[in-house]
C-alpha cells in the first residue's frame, strides 16, 4: 500500500466541468438564500421572508438607504413556581439591498402571514415597462 501525502490544494484542480453544470448552479444559488425571496413585477419589488413562530410584534423592519433589515427575534418560557424554563428561541436576521429603481416617495406595504413577512415596494414610474405599437408604413 502506497502512502499519499495529504495535498489541501488538490480540490481546488477538479475538473472545472464540475462547476459549468446547471443543476449545480441552481443548487448552489438556492441554498445560499434559505428563508428569503426576491422577485418583481412590472409593478413593484417584493421581498418575502421566513419569520416563523415569531409574533408580528416581535418583527422589526428597518429600510434606510436602499437597504432592507428585517429582524424577529421570539423566546418562549415557562414558569412553574420559582424555576424558568426556556423552551424555544428563534431569530432571524435578513438584511437586502433592494434591487431595481423603486419609489422613495411611496411607502412600502408591509404584512405578516403564516409566519412570512411579505414587504412590497412600487417601482418607480421610469422603470417600468413602456407597451410599444407597431405602426404600419
């Protein structure tokens, strides 16, 4: 039996072909953003985040300078005589800078359900998509 000596840097020689695959790229985009979504329509940019088992009282959404923050933080305790028990704790911590040209003028919608916060923004006038006809000659 050979001995191999133990080379860190040999992952990094795999074949690139690995990477250029689709379904790799999708998996590796896909789970980098778990719990948050993005999208737009021609009408607004929403942004959609798991909150769940943290009442709507406990969410805290912050946009300053293009960036969104939402914060949910929840604990609950249970309390029989003098002793406390922790029974569950979540957080979550989303912070996005919010893409596209939105409305500044405009405030955005925000609402909780089903332990998603869903916060929609209207996208500026210049941004969104002109119908074009066709004239005949």
């Amino acid at each position: 039996m050979a001995i191999i000596r133990w080379d860190p840097l040999s992952l990094m020689r795999w074949p690139s072909s690995i990477f250029e695959n689709e379904d790799w790229r999708e998996m590796a985009s896909t789970g980098m953003s778990d719990g948050l979504d993005v999208y737009e329509t021609n009408d607004s940019v929403i942004v959609r985040a798991n909150v769940a088992g943290v009442p709507e009282n406990k969410v805290d959404i912050t946009f300053e300078k293009g960036v969104l923050w939402i914060r949910a933080e929840a604990e609950e305790e249970q309390k029989e005589g003098r002793k406390y028990y922790s029974k569950a704790r979540r957080s979550y911590s989303y912070k996005i800078a919010v893409p596209g040209n939105i409305d500044m003028k405009k405030e955005p919608d925000a609402d909780i359900e089903k332990g998603v916060v869903t916060v929609t923004f209207a996208k500026a006038e210049e941004e969104k998509p002109k119908k074009i006809t066709i004239r005949k000659k």
